[in-house]
C-alpha cells in the first residue's frame, strides 16, 4: 500500500461505515503505486522512490544502521541535543505546541521534553498503530503534556486540526530526513509547514554537513554491509507490492558522494544482463545498468540557511559538533 492508501484506510477506519468505498480507495492506492513505480523502472533513468526503503524489515535495518560507526548523522545530532539542550530551550522557550514530523516512535521528541516543556505534543507519522502505542506509552511518562497523535501523510499537502493551538507552534523536524528532497522539494515541504505556522512558530530541524567525501561514501557503504543490504530490501518490497520478479542476488548496491549535485545517491545495480516482469510490465536491464534509489543532500549552513528563507523561515540559531558535521538549526517564521 503507498503511504496516501494507507492514510486513507486509516482515516477511513474512524466513523465511517462505506465498506464498499474503503475497499476501493485501498485497491485505488495500490493502483496508484503500482503505476508510480512502474512508471520509475521503465524511465531511462530508472529510479524508484525512497520511501519503498521502508517495509518493515527496512525500517528494522535503517535502525541498524543508526548503530553503525560509519553512520555518524544518528550520534553526532544526538550529542549536539546532549550538548547544547539546554540553549535550545532558552531560544525557544517552554509551553510550545510541539509539532514532530515524522515521529516513528517519538523518542528524540520525548527527549527534549523535560528541557522544552512543551504544554502540547503532536506527532506525526504515517502509521497511525505504530503511533497510537509510542504514545499510550509516553503520556504515562509525561501525564502533564496533552498529546494529539495524528495520521497523516506529509508528502501530500496538510493542515492541522482546530485542538492544535496556533501560537507558539515549534515544528520538529530531526535526523536530516529534509536531505531526502531535492532543494527545491525542500522549500516546497517547509512552505507548507511555514504555512502551517503563524508569526510565533518555529521551527527545529536536524540538517547533514557537506564533509569529506570519504566520511560520506563509507555512511552509506559500511564495511558489514547493512545499507547494501537495507538498499537490496527494497527489490523483495518492490516483488510484494508490484508482483515484481527481482531476483536480489542478481543485483549490487552501489552508493557514491556526487559533489556537483551535493548529495550522496543510492543505486542498485545490475550484475549481469536481466530482464524483470511485474503485473503488467517488463523491462531488460544491461549489465551495469542502475536504479536510482536515494539520494541524500548534504548542505552548508550557508545553503541551508537560504532554504529556509526561501520557505519564509530566518536561522536564529545553529548548534553544530565540534567537526561540523551535522546542524542543528532553530529557525522563526518569517512574516509576510
Ligand atoms: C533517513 C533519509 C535521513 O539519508 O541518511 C541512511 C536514510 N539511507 N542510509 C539518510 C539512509 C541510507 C537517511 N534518512
């Protein structure tokens, strides 16, 4: 199912009763992203979406990777909440609305709540089950922090519901997931979340450094294999929800710092010559040939910072480790 299908069944599962039309909107989901993904393998370029990355032994493997010695984002922004809390908390102050996009199970947010002390958590994430239980959990943690968990897909438009108050929102957006969307998908996405802001909002968000190019090829080219493999899950995703015929060993992870376009791109390549058939398709691949997976862009504060002001947000403040590879950017809504 793509995420909108999934948002749409879940939404569809409060209140409503039309069984006939729930089931539609699912099949016409899954329509949607069989045709989405075919369209991908079949462009010249092939290239499929990062999101298909997350089933759930993907999600398993990429919290694998946050343990790699090679992947430094995970621990460096960590210790950059660890180090510098404590400021971060005087700029923005207490009694927010926390926003969290993107909150899986809620622990950087939960994190930060005895410093911000924020009157109203509101995560957000696509599984609404994954969600409702991190947070059953964390109320009992923080019974004095009201919590509106809430389903939504964020690569489609949104706005809020009425019980999330309008001042003082903080929108919280960690782990470099921004550097999965080309700059200009970067200022689309943080437009909407300006958007969604009023004067007094802000935003807090984690943003991966441009570094050496060695020290990112490794992040994603570990020695032991775990983003080649996380990288190859995405072909048994793709068999299961296209009816796809990748036969994995057939394939090799290749991942490379591409200076020029600043980011890191993930390919999956073909070992020899191949032909792959789904419901509905086929295409031949020569040997060599590649599907782009991925791509990751690394900033500088400087490039970042005009990002933001693009989206209609100012930098107040950026928290950096001692090598400055990793930000940590508090930045106001800009008025206009
Ligand atoms: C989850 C998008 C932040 O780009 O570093 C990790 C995903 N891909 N290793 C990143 C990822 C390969 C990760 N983000």
């Amino acid at each position: 199912m793509t995420r909108t299908a999934v948002l749409r069944a879940v939404q569809k599962d409060e209140g409503s009763s039309d069984e006939a039309s729930n089931a539609d909107r699912i099949a016409h989901g899954d329509r949607a992203a069989v045709a989405e993904i075919a369209a991908g393998l079949l462009a010249a370029d092939a290239r499929t979406s990062p999101k298909y990355l997350y089933d759930s032994l993907g999600s398993k493997l990429f919290e694998a990777i946050c343990e790699l010695p090679e992947y430094y984002p995970t621990r460096t922004e960590a210790s950059i909440f660890a180090q510098h809390g404590e400021d971060m908390a005087r700029r923005i102050g207490t009694g927010s609305t926390l926003i969290d996009l993107g909150a899986g199970n809620c622990a950087k947010a939960a994190g930060l709540f005895p410093l911000l002390q924020p009157q109203h958590y509101v995560p957000i994430d696509i599984s609404r089950e994954f969600l409702n239980e991190a947070v059953s959990r964390l109320q009992q943690r923080f019974p004095k922090i009201a919590m509106t968990p809430l389903a939504l897909d964020l690569s489609a438009p949104f706005s809020l519901p009425a019980q999330v108050g309008t001042e003082h929102r903080l929108f919280f957006y960690p782990g470099s997931s921004i550097g999965n969307f080309a700059p200009h998908e970067a200022i689309a996405f943080l437009r909407q979340v300006r958007e969604n802001a009023s004067a007094t909002g802000g935003l807090l968000i984690g943003v991966d450094l441009i570094k050496d190019a060695e020290v990112l090829d490794a992040a994603y080219d570990d020695a032991i294999g775990v983003t080649a493999a996380f990288n190859l899950n995405m072909l048994r995703h793709l068999n299961h929800l296209i009816g796809a015929d990748f036969d994995v060993r057939q394939w090799q992870h290749v991942a490379f710092f591409n200076a020029d376009e600043s980011r890191i791109e993930m390919h999956l390549e073909a070992r020899h010559a191949l032909t792959v058939r789904w419901q509905g398709g086929e295409r031949h691949f020569a040997r060599g040939e590649r599907i782009h997976t991925e791509d990751s862009y690394k900033y500088t504060r400087e490039s970042f910072a005009d990002v933001l002001a693009q989206a209609g947000f100012a930098a107040d403040a950026v928290w950096t480790d001692a090598d400055g590879w990793f930000a940590v950017i508090h930045a106001r809504a800009v008025s206009d």
